[in-house]
C-alpha cells in the first residue's frame, strides 16, 4: 500500500481512487492543484502543504471501543491563516459515508496528531453533499468532548469526484508539462461515471460502424447521461430554493419501454422519453411540473421543462406522456390554457388523463452549465403556473 499512490490502478475501491486523483495532486503544483480544490471545497483562501507519500493512508491506534486502529486515505497540513490538519475519507460510490467512521478518523487523527484543529473532506460520487454535514460536526463535537479532546475544533465537508477531475483539468492548462497525466485522471473518472454532468453523450469515439453493438452502446450512453443530469439538478442550489418535492415520494427518472413481458405490444419495449415529476405540498394532487427528455426527435433530442395536470389514472404517466399528442382544441384547464398564451408555446394532451404545456431547446454535449439553468429557469416558471392557480381558489 505505501507505495498505491503512484501507480495507477483500476477504479475499483477508494484506495485506488485516491491513488489517482490525490496522487495527481502531490505531483502538480499547490498552487494550481491542491490550493484551489482546498479553496473551493472550505470556501475560503487555503494553503495546503505539498503532499508527500507518508500523508497517504497514515495508521493511528484508535481510542473508541471496538476499533484497533484508524487508516484516512490521507491527512496533511494545511492554513488558512491559522494552521489545521486535513483529514481525506474517500469512498468511490454515492451515499457511502458513515459519521461513526468520520469520528472516528477525526478523534485518533487529532490525538495521534496533536492537532488542536482539524478539517475532514468527504469525498464520493454524490456531486453535493448527502448528508447535512452540520449534524455530523455536531456528532464529533460530543464525542471529542467525551474523549477528553474539547479543545480540538473540528469542520467537516463535503467534495465531490467530479470536483477533483475539474482542478485536474484546470492544472493542465498551466502546468501544460502535467497534461497528459491530468488527462488520464479525468478520462479514468469519466469512464467511472465520476466526472458529473456534461451535457448530451458524445459519440465520436464510436468506430463508425452501425452496428447493434455500437447502437447498445449509444443508448446507454445516453440514459446514463439523462441519469446524471438529474443528479446535477437536484444538487444545484437554485433547484433547492424551489423546495420542491419529487412526485410520488422519492425522485424517478421514469422511462417509456419498461416492459419484460413478450406479449405486450411493441411500443412498451420502446424506450423514446425520459420523464421527472415535482410537486409542492401545497398544491392538489393532480398539480405537477416536470423535466423531461425526447430521445428521438430530429435532428436532436430535446430537453423538455413544463406543468402538467394528471387527472385520471389509467396508463402509466410516462406512458402518457410519451403517446401525447398536439392539442386539436383548447387545453381544458384554464392555468395551462393560459401558459400555452405565454411562457411555454407548446401542448400536448393524453386523452384522458393527462394535459401538459411545456419548453424545449436542444440536448447538446458539452454544455452542462447551461443545461441546468435553462431547467431550473423553466421549472420557477412552471412552479408560478400552479403557484398563482391555488392562490386564485383560495381567494
């Protein structure tokens, strides 16, 4: 193991997964690697000492009950005009982080350390934080207290995979003798699915060919990016401030084609929209927005941000929604009616069961960032429909 950090390795645990990230970053320059991912992640300007092989993976006897001993991929020094010891848990998947683990790796690290400050980064796949970090420094604090270290001030946070893939990326353009090596770190992230959102699959690494290979391989290209969109989106901060909450209990990416039995007709194994459905609590039931994706429309798939009003069961709803079809007439609910007038200039209706109105523009690769904010821009416009609708019948 003492030596993990400079050999590559496949992804296939965390160990290997600091190997390559903080790896790259012992070898670029502080300052344009490990001080701008620290500056970032704390929000504040921090310093941290280059990194050096006995910072990787330390062993310290532990003191809580039922651990002998205590391994943090890292722990090194840093400052942000006082001095601080960092602490690294990294975990390669999502929602994979224990507080019993964090601390514990803060109490054996201060004590072994005699750190009087310490700052832990949890790192993992999840591009925001999972968890309210606040509770868990609270935790610490008790249990620091409890194993007579109260005067060690500790912070824990939160930082994504993706987040070191961007400073890698970043490092190269000014250290350009790292280049290729920064490149490797971001191209062995992005085949781990770490490297987060980037709009739309790119495709031209295909060999060409139209093959059912080639067509498997583009198809799941593309689920997995519509799958990291939502990811994106539910982290971003201006989705939060909406407080909206997923329809149904628990967020869905629901899919058209999402039949196993062979009997069924064609058109249930045809995977053609992606769907996502929000709702407030303080709208009726049949009041919804959504973000949806059109995966065969010509020339390009689109990114589709509206309100929708369920009225009946029967079909699923993304079932519903993928066979609607232009409305012949007026839409029947009069807040719909009215935005079809204004803010989104198309309709569609399933009858009967579901009307929708709706924007789109094009899905695009390499273009996240815009993505994201066209979405949430869509959705405050969408939320206001229904927003303004219960409003006018409580008057």
């Amino acid at each position: 193991m003492g030596n993990y950090y400079v050999h590559w390795q496949p992804l296939v645990d965390e160990n290997a997964h600091t190997a390559l990230a903080f790896g790259f970053l012992r070898h670029a320059p502080v300052d344009q690697g490990l001080n701008p991912w620290l500056t970032e992640v704390l929000g504040r300007p921090t310093r941290g000492k280059p990194l050096s092989p006995e910072d990787f993976w330390p062993r310290y006897p532990s003191l809580l009950s039922g651990s002998h001993w205590t391994e943090p991929e890292l722990v090194f020094d840093a400052h942000d005009q006082e001095a601080m010891k960092v602490i690294i848990e990294a975990k390669p998947g999502y929602g994979q982080q224990r507080r019993e683990q964090i601390t514990r790796e803060i109490i054996d690290t201060a004590r072994a350390e005699k750190a009087s400050r310490i700052v832990c980064i949890m790192v993992g796949a999840d591009l925001g934080a999972p968890m309210t970090t606040a509770d868990w420094a609270s935790h610490v604090d008790q249990e620091l207290a409890a194993h007579g270290l109260s005067d060690v001030s500790c912070e824990v946070r939160y930082a994504s995979w993706a987040s070191l893939g961007c400073v890698a990326h970043d490092c190269a353009a000014a250290a350009p003798a790292l280049q290729a090596y920064a490149e490797d770190v971001v191209e062995q992230l992005r085949l781990n699915v770490l490297m987060g959102y980037d709009g739309a699959p790119e495709l031209d690494d295909l060999d060409g060919k139209f093959t059912i290979t080639n067509a498997a391989e583009a198809f799941n290209r593309a689920v997995e990016a519509v799958r990291q969109f939502f990811l994106a989106l539910h982290t971003a901060s201006d989705f939060a401030a909406l407080d909206l909450r997923p329809y149904g209990g628990r967020h869905r990416i629901l899919r058209d084609g999402s039949s196993d039995s062979p009997t069924t007709p064609a058109d249930f194994f045809e995977t053609t929209v992606a769907l996502s459905l929000y709702c407030k609590p303080s709208w009726n039931p049949e009041q919804v927005i959504f973000v949806a994706f059109d995966l065969v429309s010509d020339p390009d798939p689109q990114l589709q941000v509206g309100a929708a009003r369920l009225t009946r069961e029967g079909e699923t709803i993304v079932y519903r929604w993928a066979h609607s079809d232009e409305p012949e007439g007026q839409l029947q609910t009069a807040a719909l009616r009215d935005a079809l007038r204004g803010p989104f200039p198309y309709g569609a209706v399933y009858d009967p069961g579901a009307e929708w109105v709706y924007d789109e523009q094009a899905w695009l690769p390499r273009r996240p960032d815009t993505d994201i904010a066209w979405a949430v821009s869509n959705l405050q416009t969408a939320c206001a429909i229904w927003d303004t609708a219960v409003e006018r019948e409580g008057a």
